[in-house]
C-alpha cells in the first residue's frame, strides 16, 4: 500500500509537524517514508502544506501532486487542493474553521471540528493532532500507537504533552468510527 | 545495524560529515540550505569543531582553502548565487590541489533567482566555474540516505585526489526528511605530508600556492592535473541504471528529478512502455560508457532537468549522434510531476522511438 | 677572532628579492624574519602571502607559506588559525589587498579577534600592475590612474586602516611605523616583535602598517622617495601606536 498525503494549513497550525509525527511513525513500522515542505507555487498565498509518502515500496517523486488524502486545516487549504486528491481518496476537512464541505462525490469526506475538540481537552494547540488522529483511522496508513510512539521520540524532553496528544488522536479516531 | 533515524537533507549532510572526521565548517547564512549551517552551529562545538559563521562567501571558501592547506578535513556549504561567489576561491583550491567538500544546495536563477529547486548549476559545476583548466568531482545524491553516504564518500574522494569535491544537491533534498543510517566508517583521513601546519621539525618548508609564472611550469602542472582528472575518470565514474536492457526509451535524470523521472517510468511501464533510466551519480565524471552501449539498443533517450538544458548536452555528447536526444526540462523552481514527465515519454516514444 | 655582527636571519631563504631598488618591502621582510627568529618560533610560523608586488614572499620566508587570492589572506589566515591553533599566522599584505579588495575581510578578521598578525605595507600605489591609484594614495597624487592627481571628489580621500581598525574590540594592536631611517627601523621592528608576542600571549588580532616608498611607481629616486614618506605620507598617516592591550608600553 502507497499512502500520498498532502496536510496543509495556515503557519502555525502544526501541520509540518504531524506531517513528521506520521513520516517518523511509518519509520517505526519499517515502512518506506518521505516527507517534504511545501515547496513550488503552493507556497504562496501564506498556507504551509507538505507531503508525506507513507509506502511498502521504494519512493520515487516525494513531491504529492496526487494525493490519496488530503488534510485540510483551513479553507484556502481545501480550495487549493480538493481537485487534486484522487477518485476514492480520503479528504479530512477542519470543520472549526471550514463551514463548507466538498463539491466532489468520488472521495471520503470526514469533518473534524479540530479546534473545538481541542478546546474542550483544554488545549488549542493539539488540533492538529485531532486530525493526525482522524487521518489514521480514516486511511489505516499507521496504527496509532506508532505515531504515540514517534511522539514519546520526538519530544522526548517534554513527556508532560505525551498524554493530552494521545487523547487528541483518539478523540480525531472517535469522529471516523462513529 | 545503527538505528534509523529521520533527518532533513541538509542536517544529514552536517552529521555526514562529523562522522567522515570533518572539525571545521566555515560558511554563510543562504536559502535553501541553512539548516545545514545552523545544524554545523550547533554540533560542532559538540564534537570539539570549528564552525564559523563567515563574513560573506567568498571569505568562507577562503578560510576554507587555509582550512585544508593546513591538512584537516573542511566542509563549506551554500545555495547557487553564494557558490557563484565561491567561485574564484574553487578555482585557487583546484589549482593549489587541496582537499575540500563543497556542497552546493541548488536554488532557481539567474541572478538572485528564488529559493524554490532547481538543477541551474550543472554547467558551473561540472565545467570548471571558475577560471582555468580544473575539475570538481561533482556528486549528486537523490536521497537522504545516498546524502550521507555520497558526504562521507566526498571527504575520501578529495583526500584520495587532493581535489575539491562538490556535493550538488537541491532544494527539494535539502529540505526533505527520510530515515537515515549512519553506518560505521572506516574513513580514515590520509597523512597529508605536503600539508603546510607549521614546520614542526621539518627540513624544508611546505607552500600552498597556485601561482606559477613561469609558463613552462605552468604547463606542467596543468599536465599533470589533467593525468589526475583522467585517473578520477577512469576510477570513480558512478550511475545507476533501471530496466535499461529492453528499454525502447532511456530516461536520464539526476538528483531529485530522477526520482520523479522515476515514478514517471514505472507508470510508463505499467502501460508497457519499455522505458529505462541512467542515474548520473557523479555529474563529473560523467558516465559516458551506459549511453555507448545502450545507444545501440534504445530507440531514444529523454533527459529531464529543472533547468533550461544542462546535463542533455553531456548525454547528447555520450549518444554522439546514433540515436535522439529529447529533452524535458522546468525552471525557476517548478517541479514537474510524475505525470508530466510520463507524458513526455510518451509524446518522445509516438516522435522519436517509432521505426 | 673577528665578531659577527650581522648575517641573514633563518627565518628568510637564501635568495635573492625581486624588489626594486630604494623598496622598502626587502627591509620590511628582514625584519619580519628576524622577530620570528628572536621569538624562536619558526617551526609552528605559518605566513600568508597576498597579491601585489610581495607575491612571492612565500619564496623568501624560510616557514610554511601559503599564497591567497587577492584579498583573501586574513580569511586565509583565519581558516589556519582555527585549524592550528597552536600555530603563529600572520598575513603580508599590500594596501590595494588590504585595503581595497580585502577590506571586507581585513575588517571581520580584526572585528573577530582572530589571533593573527598582519604586516600591513602601505605605499600608498599599486606596485604590481604598475602604478595605479590605492585606497591609501594621498590627494593630488599622480598616478597612472589618477594621472591628474587624486580628487577626493571623485576618488574620495585616502583610507586610515590602522585608525579604522583600532575602533574594533576585536583589534588588541594596531601601530604605524615607518622604516625610512634607522631608528624608525628600530620602533618598527618592535612593533612587529609586540604584535607577534601579542599573538602569541592568545590576545586577539593583531597589525602593524608600515609606511613604505616605492621609487619605481612613484616615479622617484630611493632619496626623494624617501624624502616624500617623509614629507608626504606621515602628516596624513601619522606614526604610533593605536591600539594596545593593558600592560603593554607604548
């Protein structure tokens, strides 16, 4: 299985750094991975984007310019993106800052108010890990406790957020199998 | 078997090189590749190194050349419009035969073109860049694991040949994350006895210089650097090659775009298209000998740059004329997608490869 | 038995300078060579030669030499530093390297205080193209490209690097000297054993600028350019000491 993601948000949204925690977590299961920043004319238009390859096969292009699921944290996001994701594909649509859905009827579509959710865990930071955890259980492209495991890995020197991060991907997981 | 771990392209050249022995990294702040010189800050003071944040380029290279007079292993690193003024000091490394890495984290041009990827500095590279009759061996990794393979391989290659080695990488590796090993090395740097550290009980005194006006002299020191650049040629050309035996197209691509090329030809085969790939892993020397041999068994080739036309003119020189040389290239930071190369390859096997 | 009072130091190789004649770059040398002699440390001394008429000098220091591009030798100097830093650097520098091509790097080795002494030679002329302006000619000064004089209008007026230099924290010494006679010979030669012990003492950098004729370019006998340092050249650059750390004499 080729899982091509492209997570993309406003700066400051967190989504390089799920992109990470997903990259590191497909490491962890001896997967074949890439990730890569936004780079080409998505840049523009102050959205930050990568791609993730989470994959059983050596990775050709890392660059995603057609993604089997799409994060989308934001509107422009969703705008800029939504025509490319593939017939069948996954789009995760942050519900908290997007009011619409999607005009196409050929992919799975799942909204996630992110940033409620995380208000509710009493912190807005982890909405991105509100969707890390949707996209997960949506697409199967790794199991959860990898992703708490490349977690635990990554902040090593702040293991106080471990808990309410691991809260957060349950809390995303929670709204793909309801 | 050394954990993997996930980096970014330019960080793992900086740990490359720690582990190939490199102590000293003199260079300046340049999109796209200034985690590597933020990542040098900050390991090698760990590591007992010296880093120095330069005045500009062009001081950088020169502390550079100082740096490996001396006979230590030294590393600078930049993005194309900081390597054009790196340029005169190449030239006075490649004449005064010193050992270095240069690594070249390529970026769109001309002029301060813009920070997205690009392959524009082939021809600078591989052609000399500065002034005079010279070589760099030019590397060219395409991905994070071969960047820090091809850092360590550098530091032996420029000790082995007394050589400046340039490591050309782009944007897009530079920024991107794999997992990566760093495998135990051997590397072990040569006993440099022309080295210029002090006489320390020497008879004679050791001059680092490039300087030669007496014209008979002269020549015979380019005659030899040439006998140098020929051994480096003979020894140390490198590719890689994928299903070129049956291909009726080969696809040439180097560095990031060969592993777009890449998708694009496994698309193509899955359509039964008989399309192969030549991977230049060293840009200089370049592997003439692949495009020899399989000049009589291709119908065509198709190199794929971002840039405007660069490496095509090497491949068309290997091809010399016995079959079609088409070229697909994008500029200024664009990247073309697998789809777009795998539509080329189509429209070149319809144009080219047809009997 | 007769006593030997004077014989070449061991710090130059026997042979003979380039030089022309009435240039003071061959006093200038010898006095290099014999502080480096005097310090008893030739055996870890790395010089850097730059571009200009002293090109060659790494034909006649008797110590490993690099030769740099034109400009470079501070960075140069530096990058050997960091690499030996049980090592004595210096650079010999003319005023168009120095000055004018280099100043970019002359400036930053000083503002870093790297532990590196630079003999600075201002004649205030390119010698070895042939007599062109410097940074340092003097106004209405005739030279092959100022051949109307120099116009600080145009060129602007000449550069002060020893009291430039001085203003940085990096700089630990900065002297003028002159060796146009014998007992500016003596002051300037302690002056570069000062900036050499400097060094050595793991103070920070560390230059001495030597007023210098150049017979040739400036189109004068060895007297009358001698005369013209003299009248000419020390009004504008006066000689001293600029900068020093505590504890050592003026």
């Amino acid at each position: 299985m080729t899982s091509e993601i492209i997570m993309a948000g406003f700066g400051g949204q967190g989504v390089m750094l799920i992109g990470q925690l997903l990259t590191y977590a497909g490491m962890l299961e001896n997967k074949q991975v890439s990730w890569i920043p936004s780079y080409g004319p998505e840049m523009r238009g102050g959205t930050a984007n990568c791609s993730v390859i989470v994959s059983d096969e050596p990775i050709g292009a890392p660059i995603v310019t057609e993604p089997t699921a799409l994060v989308a944290m934001n509107l422009p996001s969703l705008d800029k993106f939504e025509p490319m994701v593939q017939p069948g594909g996954v789009i995760i649509i942050n519900s908290s800052l997007i009011e619409r859905t999607v005009a196409r009827s050929d992919v799975k579509v799942y909204q996630i108010p992110a940033n409620d959710v995380a208000a509710e865990l009493g912190n807005s930071k982890v909405a991105n890990m509100v969707v890390l955890g949707a996209l997960i259980a949506a697409t199967g492209t790794v199991n959860s406790q990898s992703v708490n495991k490349a977690f635990a890995k990554m902040f090593a020197q702040k293991p106080d957020l471990l808990e309410i991060n691991e809260r957060a991907i349950e809390r995303g997981a929670s709204y793909i199998k309801c | 078997m050394a954990e993997k771990i996930l980096m970014k392209g330019n960080e793992a050249i900086g740990e490359a090189a720690i582990v190939a022995g490199c102590r000293r990294y003199f260079g300046y702040p340049i999109t796209p590749q200034t985690e590597l010189t933020e990542y040098m800050a900050k390991r090698m003071p760990q590591v007992g190194g010296v880093f120095l944040q330069a005045e500009s380029e062009v001081a950088a290279i020169n502390m550079v050349y100082g740096a490996a007079g001396t006979g230590v292993r030294v590393m600078t690193s930049s993005s194309s419009p900081g390597i054009s003024l790196k340029q005169e000091g190449i030239s006075y490394i490649a004449g005064a035969e010193l050992p270095c890495v240069i690594v070249n984290i390529m970026r769109g041009g001309p002029g301060l073109g813009g920070i997205q990827p690009g392959q524009a500095d082939y021809f600078q590279a591989t052609k000399g860049g500065g002034h005079g009759d010279y070589r760099n061996i030019v590397l060219a990794p395409n991905s994070v694991q071969e960047i820090v393979d091809m850092t360590i391989q550098a530091f032996d290659l420029a000790d082995q040949y007394r050589n400046p080695v340039m490591l050309l990488g782009d944007g897009a590796l530079g920024q991107m994350m794999e997992p990566v090993e760093f495998k135990a090395t051997d590397t072990v740097p040569s006993i440099k006895a022309w080295a210029a550290n002090g006489m320390r009980g020497r008879t004679q005194p050791n001059i680092i210089n490039s300087l030669h006006l007496q014209p008979e002299k002269l020549e015979q020191h380019n005659i030899h650097l040439q006998q140098k650049y020929a051994a480096i040629q003979k020894n140390e050309t490198r590719w890689e090659e994928l299903y070129t035996e049956d291909a009726d197209l080969i696809l040439v691509a180097y560095g990031i775009t060969s592993r777009i090329a890449r998708s694009a030809m496994e698309k193509a085969r899955s359509e039964s298209y008989k399309v192969g790939l030549i991977r230049p892993q060293t840009l200089w020397p370049f592997p003439a000998a692949p495009f020899a041999k399989y000049a009589k068994t291709a119908k065509a080739f198709l190199a794929v740059e971002l840039s405007a036309g660069q490496m095509v003119e090497d491949v068309r020189l290997a091809v010399n004329g016995v079959r079609p040389v088409a070229f697909y290239g994008r500029t200024g930071g664009m990247i073309p997608s697998p789809k777009a190369v795998y539509e080329q390859i189509v429209k070149t096997l319809k144009e080219r490869g047809g009997n | 038995m007769a006593e030997k009072l004077f014989s070449r130091p061991q710090s130059l190789k026997d042979v003979a300078f380039h030089y022309c004649p009435g240039c003071h770059h061959g006093i200038i040398h010898r006095l290099v060579a014999e502080v480096i002699d005097e310090l008893d440390v030739r055996d870890k001394t790395i010089g850097v030669a730059p571009v200009g008429c002293s090109v060659l000098a790494y034909e006649y220091f008797n110590c490993d030499m690099f030769e740099a591009a034109h400009g470079r030798a501070p960075a140069v100097a530096t990058g050997i530093k960091r690499s030996q830093p049980d090592t004595v650097v210096f650079t010999y520098q003319g005023d168009g390297d120095l000055a004018a091509i280099g100043c970019a790097e002359i400036v930053h080795a000083a503002a870093r205080g790297e532990k590196i002494t630079t003999i600075f030679v201002n004649n205030a002329i390119y010698g070895m193209t042939g007599g062109q302006m410097a940074p340092t000619s003097l106004i209405e000064q005739v030279t092959n490209t100022s051949p109307y004089g120099r116009n600080a209008d145009s060129a602007g007026m000449p550069i002060r690097m020893s009291e430039m230099l001085a203003t940085l924290d990096g700089a630990s010494f900065i002297a003028r000297v002159a060796v146009n006679n014998p007992a500016n010979m003596a002051k300037a030669k302690a002056a570069i054993k000062k900036a050499f012990e400097i060094q050595i003492n793991g103070h920070g950098f560390s230059m001495v600028e030597i007023l210098s004729t150049c017979p040739t370019n400036w189109g004068m006998s060895p007297l009358e350019a001698a005369a013209w340092l003299e009248q000419k050249m020390i009004p504008y650059y006066p000689l001293g000491q600029f900068k020093a750390p505590e504890g050592v004499a003026k």
